[in-house]
C-alpha cells in the first residue's frame, strides 16, 4: 500500500477488513489458523485505526474450538505484540515500549492458554516465554511470573522442561524471582533419573551463560554433570563447561575447573575421554591460562594409553594446544613423542602424527639407532602399553569361566540395557495420551524385539557353563523378573484403543495370549511347536518358563514398581481430566 494515497489506501483497508471478519468465522479451521498467524501482518498493512478490531479477533480466536488454531493464536501473542508496540516510545532506558492492548487483552489471552487442557497448546505456550521476556525485559516480566510458575510445575513433564529452557536463554531478562526459580529446577534436572532431563541441565547452563555470570550452585551443576554415566550428558557438560570459562575468563578455570578435567584424566575409559574432549575444546579456544597442569597428563595418554581412542583424542588435544605453547615445551617431550611415533601402527593415530610433527620437530637418525635414549624410550613405552590392568567387573556378579565369555556377558548387559529404554519409551508414549496408533505400536515392536535379544543373550552366555546360573541386574534375575516387569501394559487404555484389545499380564514379548497360553507350554525341541508362532519367540518364551521352573515359581514383582504406579496414577488422571476437564492447581 506505500505507493497510494492516502484515499486510495484507506478505500483497501475498507475493503480488506469484511475479507478478514469472514474469515475469523469460516467454518474451516485452517482458515481460522492461517488467519490468526496472519494479525501481525495485517496490523501493519491496515495501520492503527484497526487495532481494536484486529486484536478483538485474536482474543476471539485464541478461545478456538480447535486445537491448531489455539497453538497459532499463541505463537502469534508476541509478534502481535511487538507490532503494536513498535511505534510506542519508553520513557525508561531499562523499560521495554508496551502498547496498551497488550497488557489488557494478549496476556491475558495468553494467561488463558497456558491453562488450556490441551497439553500441545501449553507446551506452545512455554515455548514463547524466552520472546516474552525478551521483549518484556526484566522490569516489566514480573507479569509472567504467575503464569511461569503455574507452567513450571505442570503435569506435563516437556511443558515443564520447555519453560525452563526458554528461562534459561533469555537470563539476560529474568527478574530476581524467575531467576531463583530457574535455578532450583535446573538443579532439579540435574539430579533426575532419564538422562535427557540431566542433559537438559547442562544446556539451560550453556544458555545462562551465554547471556549472564553463572550463579555458584549452577556451576556445580556443570561439574558434577562432567561424571555423568551418558556420553550425551557429559558432552553436553563440556559444551557448558568451555562457555562458562569463556563468560569467566580463563582464570576461573584455572582455579575451579582444572581440578574437575584432571580428576576426568584418572578415570576410566569413557570419563577420560571425555576429560580430553573438554581440553581440547578448551584449547581450540585458547581458554587453558597454564598448560603445564594438563600438558604432561595429555602426552601420557598420547603416547603410554593402550587405547587407540585415547591416543587419537590426546593427540588431537596436543595440537590444539600447540599453537599457543612455546616451542621450549616440547623439549622435555620430545624423545618420548618420537619413540611412540615410530612403534604406532593405527592409521588414525598416524595422521594425527603428521600434523603434530610441525610443532614438535623432526628426530635425527642417530637417536633412532640401538642403545640410543630414543630406542630407550620406545622400549619402556611398548612395556607399559603391554602390560595388563585390572578391568572392572561388567556386572556385580560375574561368572565368566573362560576369557572370551566376557564378550558374551557385554552381549547381555547391553541387550538389558537397550530393553530397558524401550520399556521407559512404551511408558512414556502411552501415558502422554498424544501418540498415534503408529507410534505406539513402534514401541511395542521394539520392546519384543528387545525382550528376545535379551534371552537370547543370556542363553549364549550361560552356553558356555557346565551348570546354569542367572544373571544378575541390580540384584535380581533379570531372565525370572523378564514375566512380569511389562505387566504395566495391560492397564494401559491408549494401548488398548491403539492395538484393538488388551494386552494380558505376564507377557514380556507382547503378544495376544501371553506366556500362560498353552500352545507357550510346548517344549522347545517338539516338532509341533513349528508354525504356531515364530521360532525365536516360542524359545524365547519357552526359556523364560524354564526360567520360573528353575526359581521355583513366578517372580512376584514389588509393590512399589515404579512404572506400574505411573502407568496407573496417569490412567487416572487422564480419566479425571475426560469427566471433569483439566482442574487448576
């Protein structure tokens, strides 16, 4: 419209506005959803004089009956109101320009929706705090404050986890109270049993520092996550370690991180690496004020480690550091980079080699000769990488009686392992009442095939022994309590509209009969057991039986299982929620 008058331009405005009245009553709601995301482009093309009437519509449209026009109206809240306020002046440096209207009618649309029964429309409503604050500031976004910390403790766990993300990349807005809240539920996170809440964590503290000095109890939260059991978790705490000392200067690191990096060094396999992932970030950045503390750690494990990730990872580390050594630094090492150079023969240690060597300097051939401190060194290296450690036990209780059932013990505890997630995923998937059908049948699927791999594992571990015995997870037979630690399943009412009947109790692979079928009773070996099911599942339920008999019965599983009582505090919620609505708290 910039290039009519201004007759010309308010005779389209009139013409537009009956266009956009149709179209906020249009029977189809994806008319309705385009149009709500439309209002902050509308209000500029028809100016001021509409405003009232523009945001009318949005009021009306955020208290749609549907649910995607609900989610557009509250992903247009703030570009609406950025628009209404952009031509507003502020009479403070420190106070954001707010229109009027947004006070009086989109907050609290707004304020309305994070109580919306629908769980996707209140986690759109998290997700649009961090611009809320941004454009509120921290002197105005007391506002929100009731709405954040209604959000904050929401049933729904991703609801939750959203707004304390959204808290923690726009810290540069939080006021005093939001930014005490932020910081006990990320410790909160830090401390919580799925590894992507505690890797959650360690991403709000990247983000608060991104913006703002970290409080003292979120570095904590940093360097303990640096020891975590996931990789995921700790590559995420390096991340947020490398920011935190980039926002404090390398001298905080020196004097609070180091000792966390070199206590990463003394560790095991995984911990050390990652302790030399953290220094190599740290020194591609030139973040390390004094090297000499990490330096002689790192050439050790590049030259002494058996493991060529560790040598690969330390070596990398060497050159990251390089640049920013004096040359002087590699001549207390030299003899002994050389003497390791010369009896490697992985490939990809070999290349990192090659980029070292235009740092460390080239060898003569005299010290390569028999009797030389090089030919010295090189000895006393293939020494220690040949000598044998002890390793720590895969299990509490191992009973490997040949060295290379150890691989096959592995075997089990990683098939535990990946069923165990598969369970946790069911579980989740079927208590947020949002999956599709698909989806959920994904998870059953991968929980049987999971389950199989499983006795399958433990039936070539126990191949190898004269008499069997169990394996042990946590203290319990894991193959005895196989029967019955997927008995939640069967009170699950999105499973059952999903699958079209219920699943019985005891049925570790999820089938329709369960293991007390007795078709399952068939010994494995008898030729009619072909044909009734597939071959892998009938062994495998027919080992979990053999299991029960061995044990002396059916493995009573605790009162207090923890998935049986989410399962069936979310069933009753969600039924309470179709009766009665979703109740305010």
């Amino acid at each position: 419209l910039s290039g009519l008058d201004d007759p010309a331009r308010r005779l389209v405005r009139c013409q537009l506005l009956p266009l956009v009245n149709s179209f906020v009553t249009d029977s189809d709601w994806q008319i309705r959803h385009q149009t709500v995301a439309l209002v902050p482009t509308l209000l500029h093309v028809l100016g001021r004089d509409f405003t009232d009437v523009l945001v009318d519509h949005y009021v009306e449209l955020a208290g749609d009956a549907n649910m995607e026009v609900r989610i557009a109206a509250t992903r247009s809240a703030f570009p609406i109101s950025a628009a209404l306020s952009s031509s507003e002046k502020a009479l403070d440096d420190d106070e954001a320009a707010i229109h009027a209207k947004v006070a009086l009618s989109i907050l609290p649309a707004l304020s309305s929706l994070s109580r919306d029964p629908c769980a996707s429309v209140r986690r759109a409503v998290a997700a649009s705090l961090g611009a809320a604050l941004a454009m509120l500031r921290a002197s105005q976004g007391d506002v929100l404050v009731p709405m954040i910390q209604q959000l904050i403790v929401d049933k729904d766990v991703v609801v939750a986890q959203t707004v304390v993300e959204q808290l923690a990349t726009a810290s540069a807005h939080l006021p005093d109270e939001l930014e005490a809240l932020v910081v006990i539920h990320v410790d909160k996170l830090s401390k919580q049993r799925p590894w992507r809440s505690r890797l959650l964590a360690a991403e709000c503290v990247r983000h608060w520092t991104e913006h703002k000095t970290l409080p003292p109890s979120l570095v904590v939260v940093a360097l303990s996550l640096l020891q975590d059991t996931v990789s995921q978790v700790r590559l995420g705490a390096v991340h947020a370690l490398v920011q935190v000392t980039a926002r404090h200067g390398p001298d905080w690191f020196q004097a609070t991180g180091v000792g966390p990096v070199l206590s990463l060094l003394d560790q095991p396999f995984q911990l050390r690496l990652t302790g030399l992932e953290a220094c190599r970030e740290l020194a591609q950045r030139n973040l390390i004020p004094n090297h000499d503390a990490l330096f002689d750690r790192v050439v050790e494990a590049a030259t002494a480690s058996k493991t060529g990730n560790i040598r690969v990872k330390a070596l990398d580390v060497l050159v990251a550091m390089a640049p920013h050594l004096p040359p002087c630094t590699w001549d207390t090492v030299r003899l002994t980079l050389h003497a390791s150079f010369g009896m490697e023969d992985d490939v990809e240690v070999q290349s990192r080699h090659v980029h070292l060597l235009l740092y460390v300097g080239s060898a003569d051939e005299a010290d390569m000769e028999p009797g030389s401190a090089m030919w010295t060194e090189r000895l006393r290296l293939e020494t220690t990488r040949m000598k044998r450690t002890r390793l720590q036990p895969l299990a509490s209780v191992s009973h490997a009686q040949y060295p290379s059932q150890a691989a096959e013990e592995l075997d089990v505890l990683k098939a535990i392992v990946c069923r165990e997630l598969s369970l946790d995923q069911l579980l989740d998937v079927t208590t947020s009442f949002e999956a599709s059908p698909a989806d959920i049948l994904s998870c059953v699927l991968r929980v049987r095939d999971t389950s199989v791999a499983v006795v399958e594992a433990v039936a070539t571990w126990r191949s190898f022994m004269v008499r069997p015995v169990p394996f042990l997870w946590r203290g319990v037979n894991y193959v005895h309590r196989m029967a019955s630690d997927g008995d939640f399943v069967s009170k699950s009412t999105a499973l059952h509209h999903a699958l079209g009947f219920k699943l019985k109790r005891r049925n570790p692979f999820c089938t329709v009969p369960g293991l007390d079928a007795p078709w399952m009773q068939i010994p494995r070996d008898d030729p009619s057991a072909a044909g009734l099911t597939g071959d892998r599942l009938h062994k495998a339920a027919m080992c979990i039986l053999e299991e029960e008999g061995r044990m002396g019965g059916p493995y009573k599983p605790p009162s207090t299982d923890a998935r049986w009582a989410f399962m069936v505090q979310r069933e009753a919620e969600h039924v309470t929620q179709l009766r009665f609505g979703k109740l305010n708290t």
